[in-house]
C-alpha cells in the first residue's frame, strides 16, 4: 500500500495540511511508483459474518426482524451469508430497520 502524507492531525476538530496544490503534486508523484507495485486482491473467507453492537436494545430488536439476523447479545445483532453482496444488503436492512424506532 502506497500512502503520502498530507495532513497531520492537531486535534479532534483542526490538522495542519499542505496546500492543496502540493497535495496533489504528492498524490500525483506517488501514483506512479505505487501503480508499479504487485498487490494481491483483498478478499474474504466465506461465510462472512456481520456483527453490528447498537446503542440502544430497541434498536437491535428492530434489526432483529431481518430474515437471517440473529441476536447475539442485548444490543447485538448478527447476520451471516456465504455471499458478501448479502450480508452488505443486511447491514444496510440492519441500520434501516433500527433506525425506524
């Protein structure tokens, strides 16, 4: 993985960064050398399993209600599915359905 650092965090809400010309002719300068690279793909072992931890246990119980969630805990839903496009279009039914409440 090829990086170039353009800002430095000073706080929660302030960073020192270059300017954002320069920035890009860092970003711009990098590309190339990191383009060269091998990269082996990123990929994950099925079944993939989501675990999301809510906030409030109303919130689970509304997640909850996603064929194939299953509780895990007060606050704890989880879902499994041996194909990741599944258990991305639960985690966007989980958070949909918990934010009904």
């Amino acid at each position: 993985m090829a990086t170039v650092i353009v800002k430095e965090a000073v706080s929660r809400h302030a960073a020192k960064s270059v300017a954002p010309a320069v920035a890009c002719r860092m970003i711009r300068e990098e590309v190339p050398r990191a383009l060269k690279r091998k990269h082996a793909p990123f990929t994950l072992r099925a079944p993939v399993t989501l675990e999301v931890d809510f906030a409030m246990t109303i919130h689970a119980d509304m997640a909850e209600l996603c064929p194939g969630a299953t509780r895990t805990a007060g606050r704890t839903v989880a879902f499994s599915h041996q194909d990741y496009g599944e258990v991305f279009r639960a985690w966007r039914t989980l958070l949909n359905l918990s934010a009904v409440v």
